[in-house]
C-alpha cells in the first residue's frame, strides 16, 4: 500500500482503575506509562489515544494492549477513523499546545 492510500485509523482506550492500595496505584500507574511509552496521547487522566496506520496498525497496538491489562479494572477500547477523531469537540477549558498538534503527526507517518 502506498502511503498517500494509507487509511488512518484511532485507538481510543477508557480506563477505570482501581487505586485504593498502594500496589493498585503502582499498577495503574505503569498501564498508564505503558500507553504514553506506546504512543499514546493522554486526552483526558483515563482517557488515551493513538493514531495507527491501517488494520494491521489497529491490530498490532489492540495486542499490545491486551497484552499490558492490569488483573482489576475496566478497560475499553474504541477504533474511530481520523476523520470522525477529527470531528471531536472540546466542550469545557482549553486545548492544550499537544491536543492541537495531534491531527497533524499524521503528516509525519
């Protein structure tokens, strides 16, 4: 496949972890680490995502994310395309200079 055909799609994963003993803090903690170390945007504290180039992309990183779950907790996983990632508003407070910068990173790929 030719770059400029390449279709890009999103990987949005929500997380609700529990933190209520210091061993369930360290444990959120390195997920969260594993995503920012994946390539993962924190748009929110629970809220992650993540551009990949095609299905094989998608697959690859769902893997790698199936493969760091913590043991507790709930985690989700949406796959939107870019142009519906694009179409997100942010509703209360500001973008912040990372948030602006995500669409474009698709021009580094």
């Amino acid at each position: 496949m030719k770059p400029e055909e390449a279709r890009f799609m999103w990987l949005m994963v929500f997380f609700d972890l529990p933190v209520g003993s210091k061993t369930e803090r360290r444990t959120a903690t390195r997920f969260r680490n594993f995503l920012k170390n994946d390539g993962y945007l924190m748009l929110q504290f629970s809220v992650y995502a993540r551009v990949c180039r095609a299905e094989e992309g998608v697959d690859k990183h769902l893997s790698r994310v199936k493969a760091n779950l913590p043991s507790k907790g709930s985690v989700r996983i949406l796959q939107v395309t870019d142009k519906q990632y694009a179409r997100m508003k942010l509703l209360v407070g500001e973008s912040k200079k990372s948030e602006k910068k995500a669409t474009e990173q698709l021009v580094l790929l």
